[in-house]
C-alpha cells in the first residue's frame, strides 16, 4: 500500500466532490519512522493545546509536508465509513465505519440492514449489547463480507 507514494496512508471522508481529499481519520497506516514519529508527536501536542479534530490537524500537517512526511490515502472503495450507506453503494467495501453519532440501536439497524444481523440487541442501563450472527443476502450488493462480520464481533 506503500506504492501509493506516501509514507502516511488515510482514509478519506467520501469518493467525490471535497470529500475525497480529506482525512477521515479513522483508519491509517504508518511506515514507521523518525519522520512519522515527529508527525504523530506534533499530532498529540496540537491536540492537547487547540481545539481542534484530529483529522483537521492531520489534513494541515499533510498539506504542509511536516517533518518531510508524504500523506496519500487508501482508497475510499477499501476503507469507507458511514456515507458509504447512504451512496450508490455500487461495490462493497473491505471495511465500512459507522460513526456518524447515530445512537447504538440506529447503527445496529443500519448494519442489519447491510447484511450484518445482530440479535438479542438489549439495553443494559444506557448502553446497547448485541450479539453477532452472520447472515447470507440473496442480494450480494446489500451483504457485509462474512469475514468482516466476524472481526468486528470479535
């Protein structure tokens, strides 16, 4: 993945329009390194001392090539987070993030919908518990692969 000329791979907000140029911030890869090192180390001190998101700080790090880092991002088809559900959804990606601050039995609904079936949803206090089961789609284009079903239940 490397090969994508950069030594700090992102994932990126959305597949079109501004959204493709910007770090989502969930999922990143890292050749390890003194100059990744530095980048990460002014990463924690701006966040200790601005208000600001991660990936908004990340985004003007890369831009500004800090510490002689190369910033690309890992393709959106690989790696998509919650716009993914609400787009054409014309392919399936490797790994899908629902963090859009839908509450828990939301997200649930949503991934159930996906192919992803959790059942015995119960609410413990204010807090959501599922358990996974994995369930075969007659439409493949709606289904999560079973292996990622089985890794985020783990």
């Amino acid at each position: 993945m490397l090969g994508l000329n950069g030594n700090l791979l992102f994932d990126q907000e959305g597949d079109n329009s501004l959204l493709i140029e910007m770090i989502a911030g969930g999922y990143f890869f890292v050749k390890a390194g003194p100059k990744s090192e530095c980048f990460f180390k002014e990463l924690s001190r701006q966040l200790e001392n601005y208000y600001a998101t991660d990936n908004n700080i990340m985004g003007a790090l890369c831009v500004t090539k800090y510490c002689g880092n190369k910033c690309a991002f890992i393709p959106y088809s690989l790696i998509s987070n919650w716009r993914w559900y609400w787009s054409e959804r014309t392919y399936i990606p490797a790994l899908l993030q629902f963090d859009n601050g839908l509450s828990s039995s939301r997200k649930f609904d949503n991934m159930k919908k996906l192919g992803a079936e959790f059942v015995n949803i119960t609410k413990i206090k204010n807090h959501y518990q599922a358990k996974c089961l994995i369930r075969k789609t007659i439409t493949p284009e709606e289904a999560i692969p079973e292996w990622l079903v089985l890794f985020s239940c783990v």
